[in-house]
C-alpha cells in the first residue's frame, strides 16, 4: 500500500456512563444533552439516543457543563447556528466550547479557556441570557469562591467570543454547591444571583453587569445543606401589579421551598413597620433604586430523602391578543436520591402547590438521582443515577388535562474506566469490562423506521455479569455452540459465563443477529433462561426455563425474615427493543457456569485460541512463581499447563492464529513465545521457544500478524516494534515504526490482503489518541523484513480523552483475502467504548 492512500474513519458508536456528581447535566436550546464522561465532556442526542461526540480538553474529571442558551432560554435561540456550552472540571479549570449547526453540519471547537481557573473544583455553573448575543454567568467552587463573567458572542463567525470576569465573591471557607441568576423584576440591567453551601442558609447577592456584587440578605429555613437553587423567569400577578420572581431551593432536609421576590417600592418612598407581621413576611432588601422583599410562598414535602436538584419548566410561549408572548409555567421538577422525580404545581383552585407527577425507578438499580432536568418544550424529563445511567420519560398523553409519562430509550455505558473489550464470534456483538464492576453487551440494533439510509444505533443489549469486584479482563470463547465467555477481577478466580435462552432470543432482534450466531435448533439445548444475582454480587445462580415460577413462592413465605432491603428476582426475557436500565441492571445477567481456581493474585489478563479449545490467564505478579501464565481446557476447564517465563506481571496474552503459538509480554519489559501443541491422546504440551528483553520500560500489549508469525509489541518507551519468527525459529526484530508522543498503551493488528501480505496495526496511547499504520511484510531467502507508512491518525475529537485501554479489530471471515471495510473497537480510561469503521 503506498503512503498516499486515502483512508476514511468513520465514528460508529460510543458508549459512556455519566460521571456521579451533581450539576453534571445540561440540555440545551439546541436540543442536545451535555455530561461529563470522566475528564471528556459527552454530547448526546435525546431523538436518537445515541452520543454524538466527546470532547477533548480537561485534565481532570468534569463536574459540570451548561449550555448558552440552555433549555430555560430556549425562546431567546429560536435561529441560533452557533450554541455554546461551559464545562467546569476537578482542577478548577472553565472551558467554553463552539457547536455550530450550519447545513445541518455539526462541527465542535475549542473556543477558550477561562484566564481565571479556580483554585479547587468547579462545583457549578449557571448562566442568564441577556439577549441572543449576550450572557452572564457564575462558577463556583468547592473553596467557597464564586466568579461571576459577561460573555458576549459573535455576530459574525470571523469574529471572536469576548470573556470578561466581572468579579470574585469570597462568599465562604466553605463550599458553594449551587448557584442561580435572574434579572430583577421591574429593574433592567440590575441582577440577583443565589448561592447555597454548607452552611444551610441561601445568600442573596445583587449587582450590575457592569461591576461589583453586594450581599444583600440571607434566607433561613432549611435545615442541612443547600442542593440546589432556581429562579424562574418574571411571573405576572394581574394586570395592575407589577411583576415578580420566584426562587426554588432544595436541601439535604429533603424539603424544597417556594420564595417569593417581589419589588415593594422605591428607596425612600417605602417605609417597614416593624410588626410580628414583617418577620413572617420576610427579609427586606435594597438594591439600586428599589426595594425588594422575599417571602415564603411555599413548602414543599413529599420526598424522602435528599433532594439534589430543582428546576422550574422552561417558558412556553402562548398567543395574548394576537401577541406571542413567553410566560413561565408553574411547574417546577425536582429529583431526589429517593429514586423518584417529582413535578409539583399549584392546584387551580386552591393555589396549593402538589405533587402531580411522580416518575422512578421503583426497583433496585438507579440508588438515587443526581439531577432532573426539562427538555426546552417541556414534554420530556431527564435524570441520570447513582450508577452513571440516564433514564428519561416522554409524556406522549395528547390531551392537556391528563398526563402520560413513558420511559424511552437513552444512552449507556461504563462509569468508571473501561479495561478490556472484546467482540462476539462472528463479530454480532462487542463485550466490555470495567471497573464500575459490570460487564456489558452492546451491539447495533434494527431499525424499524425504515429508512436504510439512516445511521446504525448502537444500544446496550445486556448486563452479562454485575460484580463485587473491579473487573481487569474479559475474553470470548471460541468454537462451536453456546456464547461463553470468562472475566477475571480484582479476586483470584477466572468466572465463566454461558449465555442464556433470552439472550439468544433477542440478539435475533440485533442488525447482526441471525448471521449463524446460534442456530433455532441448538437454542432447544439451552436450559438455562437467564440468571439471579446473589445477595453479595459475587455469584450469579442460573435460572432454568421449567422453574420461573417457583422462586416467587418461596421468597412469599418469608416475609418476616428479611427486614433489609433484598435484591429482587430476576424476570428474563425476550427483548423486542434496546432495554432500559431497569431491565439491564437485573433482568439480563448470564449464569456463571464455572469457576477456575488456581492463580494466587488478582487477575490480569486473559485470552481464548481460535479453534476454542484453550484459554490462558495471568495475574498480578510480583515474583516468577506468581507470573506463571494458567492454561485452561475448554469444556472440562481443568488447568492443563502453568507456563514460567517472565518475573512480573503479564500485561497481555494472544495466541497466534494457527493456535501454535502463545505470545506474552509483561511489566518486566520482555516477551516469550510459546509453542502449544496438542498430543494424539489430547494433551495439551507447551515449550519455551524464546524470551526477549524488548523495550526499555513496561510492555502493555502484543498482537499477532492473521497472515503469519510476525507480531507487534507497544511499550511505555513510546515505541511499537515488529518481531518476526523465522523458519529456524530465531525470533528477529524487523521494524520499529517511529517513536510516539506518548505511551503505547494498545495495538491490533488486522490484515489487509493475504496475497500481498499487507496489513494494518492500530496503535493506541496514553494520551487517547489513535494511529492506523500500514505494514507490508517481504519474505525473502535472507528473511524476512517489513515495510511501514502511516495510514490515519484519527483527530482528536474522534479519539479517547485518556488512556486508551485495548484496541479490536472486528474478525472477519477468513476467506476474505481483500478487505476494504474493517471496523475496530476501543476502549479507555475515559469511561467510553468506541467503534470505528475504516474504509481503505
């Protein structure tokens, strides 16, 4: 292949989980929902449920995005092409970022950083747009610091976005976890902002945009920390009164209060009689030229423990007199680690304000939510949980009167760094571990519309194995039959998974199901329906197809035994659509069919042959004996051999394609290659043929050459060099392609064209970024040498954030000799699985 080859990446899928945190969420004017992934900030796509991109820039993890506009001032961007969006991450770094929307073109970029980084963690983010152009708004951080800034955006899009840091509260030693802007009624250009802390008392601020901002009261009533603060847009009382505004704030009491802001009068003309009456109405306050007071409006209690975020519904706009005009709903949502989101308004008649909504996870799996948040037409609410997942409901009731909220789907994936990923047999679906301890299926899903021009969607498919422990590694079996696979985690077993009858049913519903995956015949075989967890997360019981009924009964017996709260029986099923979190946190676990006993440390690595006949395992080594490398039998999962060789741990397995080979490289910066040979009476025979030291620091991955024995290996050196095994069997270096920016965390190697023995090796960094280089491999009587170009580096947007942890390329049949098509995964400490497709 020459160097001028053309070749076209295309992003497929990318599946991340929602860091834990509070304020993490924004949906935006432009209809598109930010998060942080780790230190990447995720953009997905409610319509689709698929995430668009990642984007690339913080160090550390984010806390926190929010849109200009966001969905609350969605009126004000009715024909925006240019959103902009504000992340703020651990090291108390502000980054503003550029979506444009021109021709239905998305294109992101780095606007800039703020100059003024906070000296702790960005806790919050809040903004009021002024007009289309113009913005203000507030960071806070966990040192009790609020930063207040005027943002003014371009007309043009030659010109440049104008940041100005108006000014810096030092409001308290503690931190401020919430913040709220609003203009104040009847007082143009003169702002309110609200802070809440530690300290349970909501803090009053008022300002210009021009200057300084004044402590102007506090307000007590809660009774632990303040979670969240919102002002609502201006309210009209009647006709002859002027407007006012309201606040909304919730608190670790677990009650959310109503105040009331109104504006009394003019400085002077309005005189307070100190009565019993003017403590229940409420603080006085100055600012400018008016006077304000706030009041209680109400109190609200229905939640029953925390309540972390409260948000008044974004302002719909109605028709008075042939006039449009905007006014703000009297609907506020609030969500709580109660597992449940509320929507409270007052009763027409009444003015009581009641709980008419209650949305939630009624079982086990969400612990909580973080954040709810209104789409800008106010018909969908989002929350995302305690376990990094995003749950959203549509109300699809047509008539005004009655409500109807309905789950749809949303995106998902790991919350914690993702460690290894691998894909299915025949390529139907790909497998990824974590340390959320959860392994997960994903694969591409059928489309009912039917418009073939469309995107594939990727969705999670299935929670094969929710763990007690991090999880390292993870490899399928090959061969014939049932789909298994094994794990190993921070414990000393490898644990074997067999997928079950639900499984097999509903992956006929994927876009791959049904490529031979399993055959109808050889599913009458499976027994087993689907799996139970165990009460310790640490086994999972196989639940078999004559029995669904019976454990019902039994656990109806006991009532009074189990006073704590006990995880609930599993109901497997065939799945017509992607689930939802519910269904995937329980409803979908594979039975553990073995478990292999043997290694002495927490495992580290693991790999399967081709032919499914052996798998090998590696644990965490600190001596030789402990960096023994276990040979498994598939099927009687007796350990046949302990192969020694190396002194440290062994970062990565592979066995070559004709299985005669094992290849291993480990932290003690040297590979071995094995030979494994099977006797006449089935033994498994396996013989040190080399061990070489091959770079100058630690060995992170190795993969084999699908056309021969030649193999790549990546190191911490920055380096990945080819090695290849000659007919005398001496082991020689062949190529060494130049040195990388950052530590080679990851390589694959795929062919190209067997005829021309070319192929391709992705190389994946510390940095998360990815290159795809061309090797062409020349045997010749003197031996063998290679050849190298770089085919790709992918752009950074298109890459990880962090370290890349493993790099796949799809398997393909064999009998392809020219492939021009080939789809590789990824995984890395980002949180995020990847899929790309290369055209070559």
């Amino acid at each position: 292949m020459s160097e001028n080859t053309k070749v076209e990446a295309k992003r497929v899928f990318i599946g991340a989980g929602c860091n834990r945190v509070v304020n993490n969420v924004s949906w935006g004017a432009s209809g598109l929902v930010s998060f942080g992934a780790q230190n990447a900030v995720a953009v997905f796509c409610p319509k689709t449920a698929q995430i668009l991109t990642t984007l690339p820039g913080h160090k550390a993890a984010v806390n926190c995005t929010h849109w200009l506009p966001s969905s609350k001032f969605a009126f004000k961007a009715k024909n925006l092409d240019r959103h902009y969006l504000l992340s703020g991450d651990s090291d108390g770094i502000i980054i503003l970022w550029e979506l444009s929307t021109l021709h239905n073109n998305q294109q992101w970029r780095h606007v800039l950083q703020l100059p003024l980084s906070h000296k702790k963690g960005v806790t919050c983010i809040t903004a009021y747009m002024v007009s289309e152009n113009d913005a203000m708004f507030a960071s806070a951080s966990s040192d009790g610091v609020v930063n207040l800034w005027d943002v003014s955006f371009p007309a043009q899009s030659s010109e440049e976005c104008k940041v100005v840091c108006l000014d810096s509260i030092c409001v308290d030693t503690k931190a401020i976890v919430t913040l709220a802007l609003a203009e104040l009624p009847q007082n143009p250009g003169r702002f309110a902002l609200a802070l809440g802390g530690l300290d349970n008392k909501i803090k009053l601020y008022c300002g210009e945009r021009t200057g300084k901002f004044t402590s102007v009261c506090e307000l007590k009533g809660h009774t632990d920390w303040i979670r969240s603060l919102d002002f609502s847009l201006p309210l009209h009382i009647t006709e002859e009164t002027t407007d006012y505004i309201m606040l909304v704030s919730s608190s670790q009491d677990k009650v959310i209060r109503i105040w009331k802001l109104v504006l009394v009068g003019d400085v002077g003309s309005w005189q307070r009689e100190i009565t019993l009456a003017s403590y229940i109405e409420g603080p006085v306050f100055v600012s400018g030229t008016s006077t304000y007071q706030i009041s209680v409006e109400s109190v609200l209690i229905g939640h029953e423990d925390w309540v972390y975020s409260v948000e008044w519904e974004p302002p719909v706009i109605s028709s008075i007199d042939g006039r449009l005009v905007n006014h703000q709903p009297l609907s506020i949502l609030s969500a709580s680690m109660d597992k449940t989101m509320m929507i409270w308004r007052p009763e027409k008649n009444t003015g009581v304000w009641v709980n008419v909504v209650c949305v939630g996870e009624l079982s086990h799996c969400a612990l909580g939510f973080y954040g709810g948040h209104w789409c800008p037409n106010g018909l969908s609410i989002l929350a995302h949980g305690y376990g990094g997942s995003f749950h959203l409901w549509r109300n699809v009731s047509s008539s005004k009167e009655s409500e109807n909220w309905q789950m749809q789907k949303v995106p998902s994936g790991h919350f914690a760094a993702v460690t290894d990923v691998t894909w299915a047999r025949t390529g139907e679906y790909l497998l990824s571990v974590s340390h959320d301890q959860t392994t997960r299926v994903f694969s591409s899903w059928k489309n009912d519309e039917k418009n073939e021009v469309e995107d594939e969607h990727w969705h999670e498919l299935a929670r094969p194995q929710v763990h007690g422990h991090d999880i390292n590694c993870v490899a399928m079996v090959q061969g014939k039959g049932n789909h298994r696979f094994v794990s190993g985690a921070e414990e000393k077993v490898v644990r074997v998974f067999e997928a079950p009858l639900s499984f097999l049913k509903t992956l006929n519903h994927t876009c791959a199901g049904g490529e031979g995956s399993f055959p109808e015949d050889l599913q009458a075989d499976v027994q087993v329906l689907g799996a139970n967890m165990s009460a310790l997360g640490l086994s999972q019981k196989p639940i078999y197809l004559h029995s669904s009924s019976e454990p019902l009964e039994r656990n109806g017996g006991g009532e009074g035994l189990d006073t704590f709260e006990t995880v609930p029986e599993a109901a497997p099923a065939e799945l017509k659509e992607p689930p939802i979190e519910d269904q995937l946190a329980f409803h979908t676990l594979w039975p553990e069919s073995h478990k292999l006993y043997g290694h002495g440390n927490e495992l580290f690595s693991l790999c399967g042959d081709h032919k499914g006949n052996l798998v090998a395992s590696s644990c965490k080594a600190q001596s030789a004996s402990m960096a023994e490398i276990w040979l498994w039998e598939v099927g009687t999962w007796k350990a046949v051999g302990r192969l020694q060789s190396h002194s440290l741990t062994v970062t990565h397995l592979e066995f070559s394609y004709d299985d005669t080979m094992l290849l291993s490289v480990s932290r003690d910066r040297h590979f071995s290659v094995f030979s494994i040979q099977r006797t006449d009476n089935g033994e498994v025979s396996h013989k040190l043929m080399a061990k070489v030291e091959a770079h100058k620091r630690i060995i992170w991955a190795c993969s084999w050459n699908p056309f021969g024995h030649q193999f790549a290996t990546s190191s911490r050196d920055k380096t990945v060099k080819i090695w290849s095994i000659e007919s005398d069997g001496r082991i020689k270096q062949i190529l060494a392609l130049p040195q990388f920016g950052s530590s080679v965390t990851a390589v694959a190697w795929t062919g190209l064209d067997r005829k021309e023995k070319s192929g391709c090796v992705a190389v994946g960094m510390e940095s998360g970024l990815i290159e795809l280089w061309t090797i062409k491999i020349i045997e010749t009587e003197e031996g063998t040498t290679a050849t190298a170009a770089l085919a790709l580096r992918l752009e950074t947007f298109m890459c990880h954030v962090s370290a890349v942890n493993r790099l796949v390329w799809k398997p393909t049949e064999k009998c392809e000799s020219n492939q021009s098509l080939l789809r590789l995964t990824s995984c890395g400490d980002d949180n995020c699985v990847r899929v790309f497709d290369f055209k070559f």
